[in-house]
C-alpha cells in the first residue's frame, strides 16, 4: 500500500505541479517577450512585468489547480498543525512555478534586446532606439551629476534598510536630446541597529558612493544599456527634475554602462531557472513522501467530476491560505532581490584616484 501510495502522489499531484510549472514559465516568458517588453505589443513596467506578475499568477495557478489536489494528503489532526502544513506544501508548490519563471524573464529581457554599434555616445540620440550600444568613444561631464537618494524598507517584517543613491552624469556634445550615465550605488544594512550605527552606515555609505564615482572610468565601459521603465528609471528622472527643462522630456535617454562583455550579459540566469526549479521540485518530492494519503478523500478525488459536491469551505480556506502565501511569498522575494543586489556590483572601479571632470575613452576594435 505504501508503494501504491507513493506511485498515487507522483502521478497525482508531483508530475502534475511539473507540467505546470513548464507550461508556465514557457507561455508567460513567450507572452512576456510578445505583449510586455519595451518592444512588445503592450508594454508593461519591468518590475512588474518580469517579477510582481508572474508572481501573482504563480499564486493563482497552485491555489486554484495544485491545492485541491494536496487534500488528499492526511496531515496531523492535532490543533491547527494541518491547516500550517497545508500552508507549507502550497508556498513550496509556489516556488517550484515562480522563482524559475522570474530567473527566466531576465534571460528573455537580456538575451532578446539588440546591439547598435555607433562611433560615440554623443550619437546614440540620433541612432535607432534600441535596448543596447556599443560606442567607440564615451565622453562624460562627470562635474555635472545629478544625485537622486533613495531609502527604503525591506523584508517580510522591515528588517532591512537599504540606501539607494542615483548619479545621473551627461554625455558630451550629445546631438539633439541629451544623454545620461546612470550609475547606482547601493547598500543594505541591518534595521534593527541603533540610530546612531544607522547614521555611521549611512555617512560610510556615502562617502564610499562617492569614491567610486570619482573612480569610476569610462574607458572600461563594453557597452550601454538603455534603461527601460521600472523603479531605477524613476529615481532617475526624479534627478533629472532638478534641471530646468528636463522633466518636461517625457521619455529621457538614460544609458546603464556594464564594464563585461556583451556576450555574458545574460549571467547565470539560464543556469540559475534549471536549478531553482530542480532544487524547489526535489524539495517539494521530498515532503510528499513523508505524509499518508486519506483514502476517503482519495476516493472522493476519483470520483468523475459530475459526482463531486463543492466544498465551498475548502474554497475560501484555498482563499486564504493564498492571501497568506503572497505576503509570505512577498518577504521571500524582498529578501532574495537584497540578497541578489548585496553579492553583485555592476561596476568595479580599477582606481581610487580622482579624475579629471571630462573624461574621454576610446575603444579601438579589431576587424
């Protein structure tokens, strides 16, 4: 029986949650690329788009199609243990769906975007619109920053606090609309310290932004990314604001430099969606083995569908259990983008020493 019981939860509920998380990331990224991105039929805000969306609809599918499906398992009666548990096999269930599509959606927005190669920055106004650049030349005003500083709150309980400091440099002589550098510094620290250590980080943190601005060379720059509509876009043009006549342009060119080569600019985000979701399935296999199957409820769950009878408490239970999934999922999400920003500096200055207020680099290319 138990090997029945086992093969029953395999088939029933674990091949189940796999194809759906394959059709899943599969269908959203091909929509995503179609209907969401910059150059889509319908362009969304990335955030939401490539994080918040496929989240709220990874919640959707495992409590409407997976959690009917974890009733049959029969969990400790004792207070509300099973209710808990419960909750614990749908938020993995979720995982299994979400954390692989959202590494996915940044594969899709990196690897998709196109290359325009152009002689300058100061000629990328003119130059088709597209999502990167590559300049011969890159020419910064880098005694005219606009800063723009950001703090906020993060993690299920505000347990972190994270500055954001957002420099906005313009690029010379630029041809018709003007052009800007953003560059991004960031650091998270610990909210439950004290004020006054709050302070210290924070002092430390800028003047640590500002030595690597002063050190930042655009000689090493391999290439720009335009930036697309998310939150950094808006901290952004919030700076641009503090110059006159700026904030009426309704779409600024703001160009993100990356100092590694074009071809690894997706990362590791192809590795990281196969292993997220191997690692989230196998974990999710791993707790439907350990408990025992009702058979009444699998009984009831072979019936054919017409027999069945609406459990409407079962269904506003999968309600809640879903509100509470996404404000746990919420925290999880807050705490692993902190996690992800903290381990990944887009620029590594090569130099601590100040420079000059115009500085030029010229790339040669070998053809």
């Amino acid at each position: 029986m138990r090997r029945g019981a086992i093969r029953y939860k395999v088939v029933q509920i674990f091949l189940p949650l796999l194809l759906l998380a394959v059709a899943f990331v599969a269908c959203y990224s091909a929509a995503n690329w179609l209907l969401f991105s910059d150059g889509g039929l319908a362009p969304l805000d990335q955030d939401l788009a490539n994080l918040w969306l496929p989240l709220a609809l990874g919640l959707i599918l495992v409590a409407t199609l997976i959690a009917p499906r974890l009733r049959v398992l029969d969990l400790n009666q004792k207070r509300n243990l099973p209710t808990r548990i419960l909750l614990l096999y749908q938020v993995v269930a979720a995982a299994v769906l979400i954390v692989p599509a959202c590494f996915a959606q940044h594969y899709v927005a990196t690897a998709s975007g196109t290359l325009t190669e152009v002689t300058s920055a100061s000629a990328i106004p003119l130059a088709p619109r597209t999502q990167y650049y590559a300049a011969d030349s890159v020419c910064i005003e880098s005694g005219k920053p606009l800063i723009q500083q950001r703090n906020e709150l993060a993690g299920k309980y505000n347990e972190y606090l994270v500055f954001n400091r957002y420099v906005l440099v313009p690029v010379c002589a630029t041809s018709g609309q003007p052009a800007w550098i953003g560059l991004k510094y960031r650091l998270s620290i610990d909210n439950r310290i004290t004020t006054p250590e709050k302070e210290a980080k924070y002092r430390e943190f800028l003047n640590d932004s500002q030595e690597k601005f002063q050190a930042f060379d655009p000689a090493h720059i391999q290439y720009l990314e335009s930036l697309g509509r998310n939150s950094d876009r808006r901290s952004y043009e919030k700076a641009l604001q503090q110059k006159v006549g700026i904030a009426k342009n309704p779409s600024p060119i703001i160009l993100i430099p990356h100092e590694e080569s074009f071809e690894a600019r997706n990362g590791k985000a192809l590795s990281h969606m196969f292993w997220s979701f191997g690692i989230t399935a196998g974990v999710f296999l791993l707790l439907l083995l350990f408990p025992y199957l009702n058979e009444e409820k699998v009984a009831w769950a072979q019936r054919p569908r017409s027999e069945r009878t609406v459990d409407r408490a079962s269904f506003w239970s999968a309600i809640d259990n879903l509100a509470h999934i996404g404000g746990f999922a919420a925290g999880i999400v807050s705490g692993v983008l902190i996690f992800w920003f903290a381990r990944e500096e887009k620029l590594q200055p090569s130099s601590k020493r100040r420079q000059p207020s115009d500085r030029c680099k010229a790339r040669q290319r070998a053809h």
